[in-house]
C-alpha cells in the first residue's frame, strides 16, 4: 500500500472546508438552471434549501458567503460585490449549541426571549465583523460605518452600556453582550438564575443596522444583505419560530435563506396570531438534491458537474497537471473513464460470460439445469417416460447458443414469456431458435430480442452472476456508474471515489496514476460504501430500526422481483403506491424514509389506470443498491397495492409480510406461474393477487 500519496476524496463535508477550499472546489452547471440560480442570492424572497445529507447545502451556502466573495474577487472586491448585489452572512446553527437553552430549573418561558436575544445578537456579531473588513477597501465606506455606529443607539431599548463611538468599539459591545449571556446560561445550572438583561426588541438591532448602512454608506445602497442560516434541523421547533418571525418582518435589505436536511422545517408558526409563514408569500421552497436528479435524468448535466467536481480533486493533489486538456465533456469523460478497469459489453458481453459459465458442460450450464427441472415437474414429472424427456432435451437443445451464454439468458426469457401465455412449449422453442439466430447475425426479424436486450440486458446479466454465485460487478463500476450510484448527492460519489482510493491502494496499486484500477477494488468500494451509506451513516431518532426494517423488505421485493422467472419489469428500483391507503403508522415510515433519503421522491407520480389518482412514486436510494444486487438506472415502476404497501412499511410480522410478498409475485416465477387458478377469471376482490408494473419513463 501506497502511503505517500494523499488521498484526493478523503475531505468529504464542506462544514470542513477552509474558505479557500469552498472557493477550489465549486462547481455549478453549465448555462441557466444552476445552483446560483437556485439560491437567487440577490432576491428579496427569503428561502428553505432543502436537501438530504451531503446534497450540497453548507458548500452553496458558503459559496455565498463575504469570506469567499473576498477569494472570488480579490483586489476587485467592491466591484465583484456591486455586480453581484449582494453579501452573504453565514451562520452554522451548530455553534450555538441551541441545547444549552432550557432546562436547568428555569421557566420555559424565559428561555424562548432569552434565546431569541442572543440568536438576533450572534447574528448582528456576524454581519459587523463582515463591514470591519468591507471598511478596509474604501475611504467612504470606513467613515460612512463609523458614523452607523454613532446612530445605532436608536437601535437599543436602553443604554447598551458600552461606547458607540466606532465600528469597533459597537463589534465589541456585542460581543461583550453575547459573552454574558453565554456566562449567565453556562452557570445556570449552578446558579438557578438567568441574570440577563435584554436590551433590543425582536429585529430591531439585526434590521435597523441594514438600513444604516444604506443611510449612511450611500454607496452599498443597491447591495442586499443575505443571511445564510444553515443547519436549521438542529433548531428546536420554538427557535425555529423566532426565524419564521424574522422572515415574515424582514425589512429591506435583508433576506434569509434557510438550509436543512428534508426534514428540517419543524414549524412554518411565527409569533403572529396563529399565523403560519406561506410558501409563495414570504419564502421559496426548493430541494437541492430533487435538482440535482433532475439534472441527471433530464439533461445529463449532473454527470458532468460531477465529473468536474472529481477533476478538482485530482488537479488540486496533484493526480493531473494544470497543462492536460479538458477542454470539452467528452475529453472530461473519456480521461476519467480511463482511471477505472471497466467489462466487455461486446458480442453480448461474450468475455465475461464465457468466463463464468466455462466450468459447465454447454447443456449443463446451471440456469438450463434449473430449467430443465422446472420442465421435468410440468411436462410429465421426474421419471416420466422417454417421449416426455426426449421433449425437454429438444426444447433446451432449441434455447442452447454456446458461445453466447447471455444470449441464452434472452431465449430463456422469452421462453418463460410464451410459457406465461400458455403456448405450445416446442412450437415456442423453435421459434426462438429461429429469432435468435437472426438476431445472432444481426439480422432483421428478431424483435423480440432487441427489445429484451435493451431493456433486460443488465437484469439478465444479474441473473447470470447469481446463478453462478458470482459478485453482480457489472452495474456497479466505472464513473458513469458511481455517478448514477450518488443519485445528486456529490458526498455520496465522493464517498463512493473516498473507498476506491483507499481500496485500489491496499490492493497493490497506484489509483489515478498508472494501470486502470481493478474490477476487484472497484467492487470492494461500492460494497462498503453501500453498508456505510445504510448502516453507518447517521440517520436521527428513534425510530431508525423501523424505517430500515421496512427498507430492508422493500428491497427484499424489488431484488424478488428482479431475480424472477419472468422479470416484466426492467431495471426495477421506482414503486408507486397509493399513500392515502396506509395506516397513519405505515404512512409515517414511509414519510421518514424520505426525510432520511433511504427512499427519493419522483415528483411526477405516476397515474393509476383505472382512475383519474395519480399514486406517489418513489425509488430506492441507488446508493444502497449493491447491497441487494439490485439496479442503479430506473426505468419503469412497480405498483405495490395496499397490502404489500402495508407489510412493506406497516408493522406486519415477518411472516405476514413474505406471505403477501410470495402470493403479488407468484406470477412472476415459473413453473406454475401463480395460476393455479384461471386468472381471467378472476374477479375484482383478487385482483390484490397480481402484480402491477409500470414500464417505461424516467420521470
């Protein structure tokens, strides 16, 4: 192992990040649509960014900030500033310790002001120490802010007990003020006494210096002051209240923008009269990491965002020099795509097929094995008489193309299909036989073959490595594929690049330097990034056990779904179900396992057919997906009726949950095919029984 080299994916949170770091490593999408335009620092709006841990909150959030805008623009700050029309003040809510206020023999509500006053306090600490520095590039600016600080005694309910003569002297009142409430609740315990006095009603001090600044720097009039509050989660639903009521009675020129994960915003209340701040009224809403997948499905524009993001890295230590060109997407691709030891697809992924299967016998191959069991049970039984053994040989005979083994996966697909449909089991083979040598030489007349290679093709490869007891490698490598894995987080494929390095180098080899990195590391790292993102990574509350158990049966149907006889669903990681059909406990499950990101929401649902509904569609976190050998691209969905829905996500015992899940896939698994009964037959109370699928779209 190779210990001289640092390595490039090993700093993974932005919260970590120096300013200059922030600023090496951004990345936006190309043209309109971008993160900048997301934020809109600029806008008066105030706004909730959203988004599930690592989507990139804290580094756009930061990017905003007065410290980068300083490394952005350089020596032509004020400029940089004049043309961007705003400065950002960022605030991490974790260095508040919001803990500290209740508790500790205190009335509750003395700690809602008490908080308050210290909250509005740091953050007017926070925008004074930016105008000490802004004073330092203008003559003009200095003189304008020494005489806000003269005037800002308006600003107080009583003498705030400290001179006003500068700038400096009012940055450090305030810090003198935050430190006696940080004394005064520090010793509360100790002392039951909170000896606080509060010296400025609510907004007052944090927008009344705003507007002095404008008073008295005519020059910063146009520039809008953006507080950038990030972490909000950590606030309690009371904190998060007194920030509602700064939003919905900010006053020019302030804005806010709110960062949390998903499930961040406890309360929308502000201190009015049972009012509620309105999305579209007083703030924005947006979901940074629904954007970013947005990107990645509509327009491709995440994947080279992230390819950027990666060529960062590299530059910044020192895996690429300065002089390569990377000029275009394609050059970007082409060079990171070299770094990874990729799979033949060619002549049907011939290669690594033909590796698999070489221990076996063309006719003893072990999915012809299986098959020819399940005839053996249907056509006549184990035993049976010559004729009917003769049969099954002539119709194995018929699937068998030796060189090809996926292809003979496709003929046993399609084979099963007809099966299903009850045609003639020979007729059915024979006709194979035909298609399949057409499609073999490329030739016209194998529909049926193409269709099943483009939509199967890496379903059935799947199947191929399990049937052999094989690691499923072949959807889990190369950066196009830890790419669609991150599904718009970029912590997610930082990770995913973190555990390759770190592999690839235990391994024996020089990663990003010499030969490709291997197929084994490679899969190694996904591996354990998976088991990281679902076991390791936190998730808050207690009622992660639940959501991951429900997490653990979805996944357990999809991957049954997938390893099925007769798979009619290609790619199968999207679900849709109808929510207002759950109990209010499932319901809740299914609510947190998106707040956590075990599940993504797909915003356009999916329209149910036989009414005018349109179901919720979600997929599973693709992250997770090597852990159940299943897919990371989606195609179409699987509906889950109520009674899956139910046992996947209600409190079902195990028991209940696979006798719901084995009776909605029967159809799906040969011999029998789940028809014991004529199917259409059947009326509408069992129609529970049969498993809905979707096909198609990437909405």
């Amino acid at each position: 192992m190779d210990n001289h080299q640092v390595n490039p994916f090993d700093l993974i949170r932005a919260a970590d990040f120096s300013d200059t770091q922030i600023f090496d490593y951004w990345v936006d999408f190309n043209g309109d649509g971008g993160l900048l335009d997301l934020i809109e620092p600029s806008s008066k709006t105030s706004k909730h960014i959203l988004g599930g841990k690592g989507s990139g909150k804290t580094h756009l959030m930061r990017y905003c900030s007065f410290p980068v805008q300083k490394i952005r623009h350089g020596e032509n700050l004020l400029d940089g500033i004049f043309q961007e029309k705003y400065i950002g003040i960022f605030l991490r809510a974790n260095i508040l310790d919001t803990g500290r206020f209740n508790g500790k023999g205190q009335d509750e509500s003395k700690w809602g002001p008490l908080w308050n006053y210290y909250f509005e306090v740091r953050l007017c600490e926070q925008f004074l120490q930016m105008l000490l520095e802004l004073r330092l590039t203008s003559k003009e600016i200095s003189d304008g802010l020494d005489l806000l600080a003269v005037d800002s005694a308006v600003l107080f309910d009583t003498d705030p007990g400290f001179e006003l003569s500068s700038l400096s002297n009012l940055n450090d009142g305030l810090i003198r003020i935050r430190k006696e409430i940080d004394l005064a609740v520090n010793n509360c315990a100790f002392t039951r006494s909170l000896d606080v006095k509060i010296r400025i009603s609510p907004g007052n001090l944090l927008f009344g210096l705003a507007e002095l600044v404008h008073v008295k720097v005519p020059l910063l009039k146009g520039i809008q002051f953006l507080y950038l509050i990030d972490e909000v989660e950590n606030f309690s639903r009371e904190q998060q209240r007194f920030i509602n009521s700064l939003i919905r009675h900010r006053r020019d020129p302030c804005s806010f923008r709110l960062g949390a994960r998903l499930y961040g915003i406890k309360t929308l209340a502000n201190y009015g009269a049972d009012e509620e701040n309105k999305e579209g009224s007083e703030f924005k809403q947006v979901y940074l990491d629904q954007m970013m997948r947005k990107h990645l499905l509509d327009t491709g524009g995440y994947a080279h965002f992230a390819k950027q993001l990666c060529i960062k890295r590299l530059r910044d230590t020192g895996f690429i020099s300065a002089d390569v060109d990377l000029a275009n997407e394609k050059k970007v691709g082409d060079f990171l795509n070299a770094f990874f030891q990729s799979e033949q697809s060619e002549n049907f992924y011939q290669e690594v097929t033909a590796e698999l299967v070489k221990a076996d016998q063309p006719a003893e191959r072990k999915y012809f094995k299986k098959l020819r069991d399940q005839l053996n049970d249907t056509v006549g039984g184990r035993g049976s008489a010559n004729k009917n053994s003769d049969l099954v040989n002539r119709i194995l005979g018929n699937l068998a193309v030796p060189a090809f083994p996926l292809v003979e996966k496709i003929n046993i697909f399609i084979f099963y299909q007809d099966w299903y449909r009850d045609e003639d089991l020979l007729e059915s083979s024979e006709k194979i036989k035909t298609e399949c040598e057409l499609y073999v030489q490329r030739s016209a007349g194998a529909e049926r073959h193409k269709r099943v290679y483009e939509h199967f093709a890496l379903d059935l490869l799947a199947q191929l490595y399990r049937d052999y007891r094989q690691p499923t490698t072949a959807m889990y490598i190369g950066m196009d594929s830890f790419i669609r894995m991150s599904a718009g987080v970029p912590r997610n494929l930082l990770v995913i690049l973190r555990n390759i390095y770190k592999w690839s180098s235990f391994n024996g080899e020089r990663p990003f330097r010499d030969s490709p990195i291997s197929i084994t590391s490679q899969r190694e790292a996904v591996m354990e990034s998976a088991v990281f993102f679902y076991e390791e990574d936190a998730r808050p509350g207690a009622e992660v056990p639940k959501v991951k158990a429900s997490i653990d049966r979805l996944a357990e149907f999809l991957r049954e779904v997938r390893f099925a006889s007769k798979p009619v669903e290609s790619s199968p990681l999207a679900f849709s179900l109808n929510v207002s059909l759950l109990s209010p406990e499932a319901a809740d499950v299914l609510r947190q396992s998106e707040n956590w990101s075990y599940i993504l929401r797909i915003p356009k649902g999916r329209p149910h057919a036989n009414s005018q509904r349109v179901h919720d569609k979600y997929q599973l976190n693709p992250a997770f997906s090597p852990k159940w050998d299943l897919p990371i691209a989606r195609r179409g969905d699987v509906r889950l009726n109520a009674d899956l829905a139910e046992a996947i996500f209600g409190f079902k015992p195990d028991a209940d949950f696979r006798m719901v899940m084995d009776s909605v896939t029967a159809s799906l698994k040969a011999p029998k095919f789940g028809k014991k009964i004529d199917e259409r037959s059947r009326d509408k109370e069992d129609r529970n029984k049969t498993l809905e699928l979707g096909f198609g779209d990437d909405n």
